[in-house]
C-alpha cells in the first residue's frame, strides 16, 4: 500500500516556509523537506512525521535536496527519529547541500546516520 502525504506549513510574513512530502511504501518511509526546520517549524515537522514511523518501517530517507536552513531544533527531531526506529533499522541523508552537510558533521550526526 503507498501513501502519499503533502504538508505545505506557512508561518509569519511567509519568512519560514516548510514543504514535507512522505511517500511510505510499507517498508521505507521517503520524507522530502523544502524550505527551513527551525524553532518555529521542527514542532510541525515532529508532529507530522513521527506517526508515520513504525514498526514495519525499515528505512527513513530524509531528502533534502530543498532544504535551505536547519537549526538545533531541527536537529532534535532527527535525534527523536533515530530513537524510534529500532534494529537494524537505517537512516539515510541524501542530497544535502554543503552548509547543512557541514552541520551534520559538525554535531557528530554523521557517526550514527548515513548522510549523502
């Protein structure tokens, strides 16, 4: 069974702008984020994705070839989702631009997650 999901999450003055996209295939889960995950976006970035999460998901893409920005609040939600998926259980980075790969790296995100 796919399911398709489009979250378009417009804040103040149109200055933070987050585009999610999933596509759950049954055992992969593809997320795709435009846009910033900021402290005004990561609670709706949370609360979207985490019940999309569950035991029959085997791996996590988080495409963010569009992302633009992602702050420490960011960060948590990503730390949140490796705490939930358990196992031999992966998640995969991919297309990151160079300044969100660099915070990656610098936060030590890439000695537990694959980032591409």
């Amino acid at each position: 069974m796919l399911i398709y999901l489009v979250i378009y999450l417009q804040l103040i003055r149109g200055i933070l702008n987050m585009k999610i996209e999933c596509l759950n295939n049954e055992s992969d889960l593809i997320i795709k984020v435009a846009g910033s995950i900021n402290t005004q976006t990561a609670p709706d970035f949370e609360k979207e994705i985490m019940p999309l999460i569950d035991e029959n998901i085997k791996t996590i893409h988080l495409d963010f070839m569009n992302l633009d920005y992602i702050s420490s609040a960011g960060l948590r939600v990503i730390l949140l989702i490796t705490k939930k998926i358990h196992g031999e259980d992966v998640i995969v980075i991919e297309n990151v631009k160079d300044n969100i790969k660099e915070v990656f790296e610098m936060t030590g995100f890439t000695s537990f997650i694959k980032v591409l």
